[in-house]
C-alpha cells in the first residue's frame, strides 16, 4: 500500500506558549495507528512538533513534513551511511540518536514501518530522562 497526497495542505499549525508549531496532520494520524498496539503512548509537544512517548520515553515525533526518530546511535550511524536520514543537530549539539527522516523517506508502507520498527527497538533499551520538578 502506498500513501499519497500527504502535503503541506494537511499542515496544522498550533500554538502554544507564543509558539508556532507546523506539521503534517495525516503523518500525525499515521503514526497514532502505527502506535495504537503499543500499552503506553503519550503525545506532547516538543522539538516544534507533536512527539510520541512510549512507556514514558520519547520513541519519535511529527515535525514539519517528516519525522524525528530516535533510533540510537549504532542504529543512526548505519542508516545516516545509507544517506535515507539527516543527524539531528539541537544547537550546536550533535543528538546522536536521533535522525530526521523526511516524507520523501515515507512514501510506501513498508518504508514508514521500517523507522517506526527501528525507533520502537530502541526504546525498549532507551533510558528514559529524568523528570524535571515543577516550580
């Protein structure tokens, strides 16, 4: 099965706290049914977009037109050599398990289970970050 027409049209752009968020609605929706077997799934908004935590650790995110998928660093060093990702740069910090994946990277079914595979293989071994105390 092959997705299509998924484009700037289905954008949604949210605010929150005085900040703009865009990104693709029917990606957003994608990944939902990609996740809805998974026991623990939350959204929140990060990193400009809606990210997806699984038992309580980010496991991948919707931004823009593509995704933000954390994967490890083993994991992101083969596949950023197979040239389908980018390395995602937070700052001027290299965030090494993570890569962005763009829309042209999930036209098929078979290519968008691929990163979402990857990204929940990891999260079973991901340490979860430490939660911030609230002021």
């Amino acid at each position: 099965m092959q997705f299509r027409g998924l484009r700037s049209i289905n954008f949604i752009l949210v605010h929150r706290n005085d900040t703009t968020m865009a990104y693709d609605e029917l990606l957003v929706n994608r990944l939902r049914e990609a996740l809805s077997e998974q026991p623990v799934v939350e959204e929140v908004s990060m990193f400009q977009g809606i990210c997806f935590m699984v038992n309580d650790k980010m496991c991948i995110c919707v931004r823009d037109q593509g995704l933000l998928c954390r994967i490890g660093q083993q994991q992101a060093a083969i596949e950023l050599e197979k040239g389908n990702c980018r390395q995602m740069v937070h700052g001027s910090r290299v965030m090494k398990d993570f890569v962005y994946v763009d829309m042209d990277e999930l036209r098929t079914s078979r290519e968008f289970n691929h990163w979402i595979n990857l990204s929940l293989q990891f999260n079973t071994i991901a340490k979860a970050s430490k939660k911030r105390k609230k002021n």
